[in-house]
C-alpha cells in the first residue's frame, strides 16, 4: 500500500508535537512546517528529528501562512494525501493586542491553503483538517456545546477561527474538498505553552514549592473550562479524515472546572494547603503552612471581554468517530506536575 504523506502546519506547537507522533507510529512520512524564529524552538519535537542524510519519515521545511507561495509550493512540492492546519497564533488574549495579525494567520491562513489545494487540481487528493475551537462559542448560554450551537465568539481569536471554520465549510461544498473541522475545546499537557493557565499554575506552583518564586499572578478565577489532554485529541483529528465524508466535529470532555478549582486540585497534589481570602481582584491563596500569599490577581491577566462557560458535548464523536477522551483530568495534572519534576 502506498505510504500516507501528512503535511502538517504549526509541527513546533503543542499539538502538532503529538500529532506528528501519532501519525509516525500510524508508519506516516510527515512533513512539517515550521516559521523562520530567530531562536531554535524545535524542543517538542526534537526527540523525532533525526537529521538531514537520513531516511527519516520526519521531515521539517519552512514556510509561514501569511505567506501563500510558500504554502502553494509546498503543496506542490510535497503531494500529502492529508494536510492538518494547527497553525495559529492561539493565545486569545494576545489576540486583543494583536488583531489583524491573530486575523491574518488564523483566518486567512486557512483559506490560503484551502486555495492552494483548489488551485493545483488537489481537490479530490488531499483532505484537511482545520483546527477550530470552543472559542468560537465565545458567550453562548447554552450549558453543552455540541456542533449545532451558534457562534458567539468574544475575541479577534474567536472571531478570526470561526472565518476559518466557515471558509472550510464554504471550500467543501464549493469544490467538494475533504476538509474537516474539528471544535476543540481546551486540551493541554506537560508541553504546553507556560503562558496558558493550566501550565503557568502547574509552573508556578512548583517554583513556589521548590523555593525558586515567590508569587503566581492570575487573572480571572471563575471562568468555567472543559480541559482534555493533547494526547487524545489529535487522535480525533486524524479519525476525522478516516471518514468516508468530511464532517465538522466537537471533541471535549464533557467536564468542566473553574480555574480555581484547577488550582486547587493542582496545589493539593504538591501538598500546599490554601486558604483563599478577599473578592474579586484583591482575592488571593494564602499557604496556610506559613501564612504567605502565594497566589494573587492581577488586571494584567484580564480580559477586555471573557468566555465565562465552556463544557462540550461529544455525541456525535463518539457515535461516529468511536472517540471517546481517556485521560481524566488527574492524571493530566499528575503528568504534568512529575514533568516539571
Ligand atoms: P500552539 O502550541 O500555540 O502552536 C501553534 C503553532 O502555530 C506553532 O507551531 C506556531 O509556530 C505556529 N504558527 C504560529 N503562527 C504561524 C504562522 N504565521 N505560520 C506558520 N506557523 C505559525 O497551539 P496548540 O495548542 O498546539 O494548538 C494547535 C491549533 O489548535 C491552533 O490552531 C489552536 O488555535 C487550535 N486549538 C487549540 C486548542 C488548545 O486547547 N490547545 C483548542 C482548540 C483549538 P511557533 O512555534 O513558531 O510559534
Ligand atoms: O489557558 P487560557 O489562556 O486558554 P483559553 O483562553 O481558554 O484558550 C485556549 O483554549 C482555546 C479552546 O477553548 C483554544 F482555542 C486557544 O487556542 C487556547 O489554547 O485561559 C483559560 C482561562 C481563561 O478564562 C482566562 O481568562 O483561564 C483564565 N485565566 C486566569 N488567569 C488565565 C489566567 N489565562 C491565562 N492565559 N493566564 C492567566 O494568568
């Protein structure tokens, strides 16, 4: 049988980490892209690179998604019989502070590789994964989030990832393109990037604990996620593109937690114990052990407008993927508490 090729956007993040080991123990030839940096910033995946005479199945090449003859002639070049587009600039508060470029990569940047495929005839050669987001539900009331819910999504990140999930959809039924999104809600894991809440808590409170900082500062407590782990969702993406049609799906866990109650189920586990004082920004996590504040909050970790609810509902996934998530909650801070160990 002839050898799948996989053509993944955004291989240096976390997700592209895992998937590209998924797909190479799938006996996939995956090639990936990475940006210029001035800094090598290949850490995640390091450990799959082997180098440039050998026969590797992982190969790495540069390209960058506001650029749209680097994605066509890596398209050309490469022929994959799937591409998944995890590429994105993927911190919703940076997106505030940095719009049209959050817009350009994660809106743009989609619909230039969907071009790229139409353009070369790949129509029927190529499927596509796009890497939507719970975000997009943004401010919906409604308690379970399945793929009927109606977007309502509250930052330039949200905003420029629902482009993207229409422009795939609108690139399917147009020219009869393969292409899928999958909605996922958050997922994290030991190579998570520090500046997303789980990572910086599990960070923080293990410098604190071994003495190397003093204090954590974060923003909102009380908004409300569904956390998964990285590991089990991009197995979703690739059973997307198993399918025999192309199909929008919701991957969570069905669960949702507080921030706060992530920190405290976090600091338990290192063996702090927290007495939480105070309201709103002045509240804080004091270490009862020496009566210090270890957690504070601080308006620079706030929002401008912030999605306070999010939990999924994964039915359909389950039905017809036959996905279902497997690492709780635990034993995704466990993991993640013995890595920074
Ligand atoms: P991540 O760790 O931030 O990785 C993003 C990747 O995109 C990195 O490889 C980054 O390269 C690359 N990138 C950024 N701008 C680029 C550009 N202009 N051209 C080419 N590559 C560019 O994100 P992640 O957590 O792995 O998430 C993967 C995808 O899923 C993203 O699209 C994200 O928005 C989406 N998503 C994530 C979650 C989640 O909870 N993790 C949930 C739903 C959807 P550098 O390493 O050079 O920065
Ligand atoms: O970890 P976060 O930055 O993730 P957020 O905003 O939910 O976005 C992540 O998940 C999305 C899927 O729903 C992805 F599409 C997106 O790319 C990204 O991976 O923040 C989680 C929550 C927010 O409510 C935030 O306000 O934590 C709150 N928070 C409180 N203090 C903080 C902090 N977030 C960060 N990053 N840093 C804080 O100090």
């Amino acid at each position: 049988m002839k050898k799948k090729i996989a053509l993944i956007f955004g291989v240096t993040g976390q997700d592209g980490a895992y998937l590209s080991k998924f797909l190479l123990k799938k006996k996939y030839k995956v090639y990936g892209v990475k940006r210029r940096s001035s800094i090598i910033n290949t850490q995640r995946i390091d450990d799959i690179y082997i180098d440039i005479n050998s026969k590797s199945n992982f190969i790495l090449c540069y390209g960058d998604l506001t650029d749209s003859s680097s994605i066509l002639s890596l398209i050309k070049k490469i022929k994959p019989s799937e591409i998944y587009n995890l590429a994105a600039q993927s911190h919703v508060k940076v997106s505030f502070e940095v719009p049209e470029y959050s817009a350009d990569v994660n809106g743009l940047g989609a619909l230039r590789i969907l071009e790229a495929i139409k353009n070369l005839n790949f129509e029927k050669k190529i499927r596509f994964y796009q890497a939507g987001t719970s975000e997009m539900f943004g401010r919906t009331k409604e308690r379970f989030q399945n793929e009927k819910t109606p977007f309502y999504p509250a930052s330039p990140y949200g905003v420029s990832k629902s482009f993207a999930h229409w422009i795939t959809i609108n690139y399917r039924e147009a020219y009869g393109i393969f292409a899928c999104n999958g909605i996922l809600f958050n997922h994290e894991s030991p190579i998570r990037g520090e500046t997303f809440v789980t990572k910086k808590i599990i960070q923080g409170l293990m410098k604190i604990k071994m003495n190397k900082q003093k204090k954590l500062y974060l923003g909102n407590l009380y908004a409300k996620r569904d956390w998964g782990h990285a590991k089990d969702y991009v197995e979703a993406m690739w059973k997307m593109l198993q399918q025999k049609n192309p199909d929008d799906y919701v991957i969570a866990t069905g669960k949702t937690l507080t921030i706060k109650e992530f920190v405290n189920k976090a600091a338990k586990k290192i063996g702090f114990k927290l007495k939480w004082v105070g309201k709103g920004i002045n509240e804080k996590a004091i270490n009862i052990e020496n009566n210090m504040p270890i957690i504070e909050c601080h308006k620079r970790y706030l929002r401008p407008v912030e999605v306070d609810y999010l939990k999924g509902n994964t039915q359909k996934a389950k039905k017809k993927l036959n996905w279902s998530p497997k690492i709780s909650i635990d034993d995704l801070i466990d993991e993640m508490i013995q890595h920074e160990l």
